[in-house]
C-alpha cells in the first residue's frame, strides 16, 4: 500500500476519515490546506531571495533559546527571521493541540527550520540526497524509542508546489530490505558513544533505521520500480507525518517550513504501529 494522502480543511476530515491520529500512526500525511500563517511586509523578503550563508542546507533554530543557525541578512533581518521560525513553531503547536489532541503534553519540539534553496539544485551526496525515497534517521543522534513527527508548510511566494515522492508502507519495505542489513553490535554502539560519535548509545532500532535508510537510498532499481506517487504540496498548504515512518523523497520546490517533533512511542494510540514494535515484528524478536 503506498502512504495516503489525507486532507484535513477547516471544515474537518472527509466522511468516514478514522481518527487523524489513526491515520498518521497507520503512515498517512495528513494535509491541511488552509491553516493561516502570513508573512509581514517586511518578512516577505525571505521568500523572495534565501537568507542562508550556504554552509548548511536549512536555517534552523534550536533550544530553549532559539538561538539561529546559518542564516545570512543584517542582524536586523536575521533577527526577524529568528522570529518568523518562533512563531512557525507555535503555529505547530497549535495544529497539533487542535488537531491531534490525543498527544496533547506528550510531544516534545525540537528544531524548527527555514528551508529556502530549491531542492533540485542541491548537489548531495547518495547519503544526503533526500531525493531518493528513504525513512529519516539521524546517524549521530540516537532516536531510541521515540518517534519523528513533522509539520511542514510551502510558503513558495510564486505558486510553485512542494513536489514529493511517498512510498510504500513500512511493513512491505522492511521484508525487503531487513535481510540485507548488517548486524548490530552493542559493543560497536558502545564505543561510538564513548568517542562521541554518538550522542548516546546507538540501539539496535538506531542501527536498524541508519541501514535501512542507506540501503534504500542506495538502491537505483528500488527508487525507481518500487510502489510510490507524486504528490504536489501547494504555497499555503500544511503537512503533518511521521518521516521515521513514511517513505518520501522531495524531488522539487522552494522555500518550507519545517517543525520536528518527538513523541514516545509509549505514548502513541497503538505502539504496536512503530517503525520499533514493526521491525521487531519482523525479526521475530524484541530489539536490543
Ligand atoms: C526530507 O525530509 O526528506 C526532505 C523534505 C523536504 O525538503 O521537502
Ligand atoms: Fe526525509
């Protein structure tokens, strides 16, 4: 089954739509496509020209004090664009509580970013090419027995669509590709956290989802054959998914929003529809 697509207007979900939250651990996108976020005058300009210094591909904001990383502009601009990622993560927040209400004081927020460069012009390696269908794993920080959830806006001022590739469900790519994954070695996972390489200790689930994540990307004749549609996000347009979860690539677009958030995956409606509780399912055995 490839990930469906489910838009969710101000008038609520379609007819016989189960529960968004449902839907979203079932490996939907969610898409809402008439939330308000407007852009001041001044602001304006961050969709007109990228206010990056290049070295990074986003410009985020992180922690408590929401300090900007790699953007370019006066301090004055850079000091409202600062503000544009502030107020885009309370926009989060408050999709979140008004539409997802069950994971209410359960998610936690972490980067927001400004994502101003057009994807096709990115010159990546495989391993960074987020063209290729893949699930998202952070390879030096280990996710253990949380889940990515994220909420991303085009906020493209020329009518140009975020252009994304979603592929098949979870389940059917990992019988694929899990006989192909090396074994993990919590010795290996030790010494990673004690050189710092990794911010904590690697899980075999973090082994598991950095394999998978290149084994996929990897794979020219999978990206190509394997079950998958275009979707076509429009300027204005909201998305929410679990990116741990739903196989996507972005093949075009510029100038998004982007929110990460985690969530338990004790505290989800049914745990058993983790990328953790599947791939143990899978194996036939718990994870270590
Ligand atoms: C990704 O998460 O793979 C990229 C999403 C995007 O840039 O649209
Ligand atoms: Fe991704």
């Amino acid at each position: 089954m490839i990930s469906p697509i489910v838009s969710v207007s101000r008038a609520g979900p379609p007819p016989g739509t189960p529960s968004l939250v449902d839907a979203l651990e079932g490996g939907a996108v969610l898409m809402f496509p008439d939330l308000d976020f407007p852009l001041s005058r001044f602001e304006e300009r961050f969709v007109e020209r990228p206010f990056a210094d290049g070295k990074a591909k986003n410009v985020n904001i992180r922690g408590p004090e929401a300090t900007l990383r790699g953007a370019a502009g006066t301090p004055e601009e850079q000091e409202a664009l600062r503000q544009v990622l502030i107020r885009y993560r309370r926009f989060a927040e408050t999709l979140l509580a008004e539409h997802l209400p069950a994971y209410a004081g359960k998610v936690s927020f972490a980067g927001t970013s400004y994502r101003p460069f057009e994807v096709d012009q990115r010159k990546l390696s495989w391993r960074r090419d987020d063209t290729r269908l893949h699930v998202d794993a952070f390879p030096s920080n280990p996710i253990g027995e949380k889940r990515i959830l994220r909420i991303f806006r085009n906020i493209n001022p020329n009518g140009q669509p975020r252009h994304w590739r979603v592929g098949e469900d979870f389940p059917s790519m990992a019988q694929k590709f899990l006989p192909r994954l090396p074994g993990y070695s919590p010795l290996s996972a030790r010494i990673l956290a004690l050189l710092k390489i990794t911010k904590a200790r690697r899980s075999e689930y973090d082994h598991l989802m950095l394999h998978l994540h290149d084994a996929l990307k990897q794979d020219m004749a999978y990206q190509e054959t394997a079950p998958q549609a275009d979707v076509h996000f429009s300027p204005g347009q909201t998305w929410v998914t679990f990116s741990d979860l739903v196989m996507h690539g972005a093949m075009g677009g510029q100038y998004m929003l982007e929110q990460t958030a985690y969530l338990a995956v004790a505290d989800q409606a049914r745990p058993e529809r983790s990328p953790q509780r599947l791939l143990a399912q899978a194996l036939g055995r718990p994870l270590r």
